[in-house]
C-alpha cells in the first residue's frame, strides 16, 4: 500500500467515528511547507473556524511555515479563533497523520489555548 493511500485510510477510520459521534471537530493538514486546521460543525458541511500557516499573519510571525514554531503558531491562533465562536469542546482528527511532530505541537498549543479534546 502506498503512503498516502495508507493514511487516507487512517483518515476514513477516524472520521467516521467522529461523524457517528455527531461532534464538532478539529481537522489538521499538513503539507511540506505549511500546515493548517479547521474546526467544523457536528454535521461536518460549516467551518466554524480556520487557521493556517499561508494567512499574512502568521507569515509575518513565522518565516517557514513548515516547522514546530509554526504549527504551535497554528494551534495558538486556532485557539483564539474556536473560544471566539463560542467553541470549547472538539474532537481530534489528524487525517491519518501520526501523533508527532508538527501535527502533536498543533495539538498541544491548541490544548494550552482552551480547547478540550
């Protein structure tokens, strides 16, 4: 199995049981050179808030969107962003992406800014 099929498969194993859940939830892309997070509603067609390294800014706090500064960066202002609509609770999904690295350090400065999953 290829990478990335492999990872979409973990994805579609996580979503579904969050969309069984009904809950709003926190997804998190990661490319190269950027990395991003939405949260979306319990039905999963809104986007109640977003975040992400291409925004002008965190350009300006970041240089290189694709590290550990800028993914808590990310969480931090995704954060911020969920208090703001009113959002405490989410649940997690790292579309398919392990727990380490940058999608943890996202993970992380979001749970330091409020949100509980």
């Amino acid at each position: 199995m290829e990478k990335k099929q492999a990872r979409l498969r973990r994805a579609r194993k996580t979503r579904a049981k969050i969309a069984e859940l009904k809950v709003v939830r926190l997804a998190v892309h990661r490319s190269n050179s950027h990395i991003s997070a939405q949260i979306f509603s319990g039905c999963g067609t809104q986007v109640l808030a977003a975040a992400s390294t291409m925004e002008p800014g965190v350009r300006g706090q970041v240089p290189n969107g694709g590290n550990i500064n800028a993914a808590q960066a990310v969480g931090k202002l995704i954060a911020e962003r969920a208090k703001a609509a009113g959002i405490e609770q989410v649940a997690f999904d790292r579309s398919g992406f392990h727990y380490h690295g940058r999608v943890k350090a996202l993970a992380e400065a979001a749970r330091e800014g409020g949100l509980k999953f």
